[in-house]
C-alpha cells in the first residue's frame, strides 16, 4: 500500500492551492485590465492589446490549471501540436481571404 | 510482451493493485497518462471547432466591419465582464475541487464542485438577461429581425448616448445580422457546453459524495477538470473579440 502511495505521489505533481490563488487572482485583474484598456484610444492596437491579454489568459489558464507545466513530455507536445496546426489552419485561411480581391461586400 | 507484463505483475504483486486499474495497463501512472492524453486529444477536436467559428467572425468582420463594429455596440460590457469574472472563478474553485481530489479531501471536494455548479448556473443567469434583451430588441437574426438600431441609431438613445453611432446604409445595416448569428452562434455553442458541463459537474456532485475520486482514483475529475478549464479559455477569447474590441470605431 505505501508502495503503491509512493507512486502515486510520483507520478502525479499535486499543484499548490497557493498557486492556483495567485493564477485566479492573476486572471481576474487581467479581466480588469483587458476591460479598462477597451476603453483607451488605442486605434489599431485595441484589439491587438485585448488578443494578446487573451492569449496571455488562455496560457496561464492551460500551464497551471490544466497542469500542462507539470504534465508529461508527450501531453506537451500534445498540446503544443494542436495549437501549431490550429494557428497554421487559422493563419493561412486569413491570409487568403484578406489579401485576395474575391467576395462582394 | 506478455512476459515482461507477468513480470511486472509478479514484481509488484499482482493482487495489490488498486481496484481501479484496469488490467491491460501497467501500472496506475499509465493508466492516468492515458487518460489524460485521450482527454486532451478530445480538446483539440473542440480547439478546431471552435476555431472554425472564430475563423469565421474573424472574416466577417473584415468584410462588414462597419456593421460589425455597430452590432457589438449593443453588448453590455458590465454583463460580458461579470460573467468573465464568475467563470474564472469557477474554473479556480474546480482547480481547487481537483486538489481536494488529489489530496482526498471529501467534504472539500463536495464543496468545491457545489460552487463550481452554482458559479456555472450564475454564468447562464447572466447569459439568459443577456439574450433576453437581443429578443426585445428584435435582434435575433430569422426572427422580425429589426434594423432600426442600425439605420436610425438615435431610437436606441441608450446605445447613442455612449457610442454617437451614425446611421449605416441599408445594404451595410443589412450585414448587422451576420454579427448576431455569429453571436448566437457562438455564445449559444459556448453555453451548450457549459450546460454539458453544468450536468456532469451535478452527477460529479453524487458520486463525490459517496466517496468516489478522493480514493486515489481522480482521473474523471481531473479530466473533467480539462474541460470545464476548456471551455473557461474559449469565453476567454469570446469576450473581447465579441465586447471588446469595437468600442472606438
């Protein structure tokens, strides 16, 4: 039994409650501050500030509350697959339909 | 293959394997590891799924961006902010759920997916007021849809009084419907999800109760975990492209 707890503890990384306070608290004054910076002039750099405040979210969100940082080699490069062929997909279809003169509007 | 499995057994002594593990794996770390990448093979299925229809907003509000631009105008910031907020709490309060698991906290557990469940229904509270209000205002695409906000944007003085929006073109306030489908679209897929999730999280409850992922055995916790995290990071990409970023054009 204290074999079988050994490696358990092991095998499974318990995150800290101490982290996941400071990954809450991190995301609600990100919340805050993606909110606040919607309401600055920034022109073009709004939605650049609020996507890369997003991602910044979506990043912390999957390292710490998913357990990615403390996860095994091969659900890391699970993940970072998806995201590559998710960005490829999304980046070469906008790339088309923004650079080419089709569609009427 | 068969011997090097009787041999792992016989090193271990196979009788003292936990209940839980099933016997064509090796050992309990395996079996969780198996799971956990099977769960996070299911993610990227939603990952390019959702991504289809975040594709799609994108290009639209390329092709349509005035009308995209005033649409979003009719969202309250306050709501799409309150309920960021109530489902980061809920994924926060489910991390802690899936550390009561790991460290076999019972009561602990019962509380955290309780308030997990409560914070998911809050978020669908919120979402209804919300929805309510486009139905009022005949801003459901299919449905009378009415472009009056658009073609005459001093009759919403709400609305005017905070954006001075100016009329847009019929052929443009026409494309103000592509917004809202979109909105539904999205919003509506992303509330599915969490209804789903809503549901599990109350048969969680249940089970938690009678004792069940604080044995040692966490994986369906910890991968409904995942999800509930999943479906945290899409409304995290859903509230500023849908509340945010159009609130100078």
């Amino acid at each position: 039994m204290t074999d079988q707890k050994e490696m358990e503890a092991a095998s499974h990384h318990v995150v800290s409650p101490i982290i996941y306070i400071i990954i809450g608290g991190t995301l609600l004054v990100l919340t805050g501050v993606t909110v606040w910076a919607s309401f600055l002039e920034l022109g073009i750099f709004n939605p650049i500030v609020a996507i890369l405040i997003a991602c910044i979210k979506a990043t912390i969100v999957v390292l710490f509350f998913m357990h990615v940082k403390y996860s095994s080699k091969l659900t890391k490069l699970t993940v970072f697959c998806g995201l590559f062929t998710f960005l490829a997909l999304i980046g070469m279809t906008l790339a088309d339909y923004f650079s080419r003169a089709w569609g009427r509007w | 293959m068969s011997d090097s499995t009787a041999l792992a057994h016989a090193e271990h002594g196979h009788e003292e394997h936990p209940a839980y593990l099933r016997h064509h794996f090796e050992n309990v770390e395996q079996q969780a590891d198996a799971a956990g990448f099977a769960m996070w093979l299911f993610l990227l299925t939603e990952v390019m799924f959702f991504g289809g229809l975040f594709t799609a907003y994108l290009i639209y509000r390329n092709w349509y961006y005035p009308a995209f631009v005033q649409a979003s105008h009719q969202l309250d910031i306050f709501w799409g902010t309150l309920n960021t907020a109530v489902l980061i709490t809920s994924s926060f309060t489910m991390a802690m759920g899936v550390w009561c698991a790991e460290t076999r906290r019972r009561s602990g557990l019962v509380l955290c997916l309780v308030l997990t469940f409560i914070l998911g229904l809050g978020f669908l509270g919120i979402k209804t007021i919300e929805y309510k209000e486009k139905i009022d205002k005949h801003h459901v695409p299919g449905f009378h849809y009415s472009l009056q906000s658009f073609l005459n944007p001093q009759s919403d003085p709400e609305i005017y009084k905070e954006y001075k929006d100016k009329p847009l073109a019929l052929d443009m306030a026409r494309h103000t419907e592509v917004y809202f489908s979109l909105y539904f679209a999205m919003t509506g897929m992303h509330a599915l999800h969490m209804i789903i999730g809503i549901a599990i999280l109350g048969f969680m409850i249940f089970r938690a109760r009678a004792g069940a992922y604080t044995n040692g055995h966490v994986t369906f916790a910890e991968n409904f975990g995942l999800y509930w995290h999943f479906v945290d990071i899409i409304w995290i990409f859903l509230f500023p492209l849908l509340y945010l970023i159009s609130r100078h054009q």
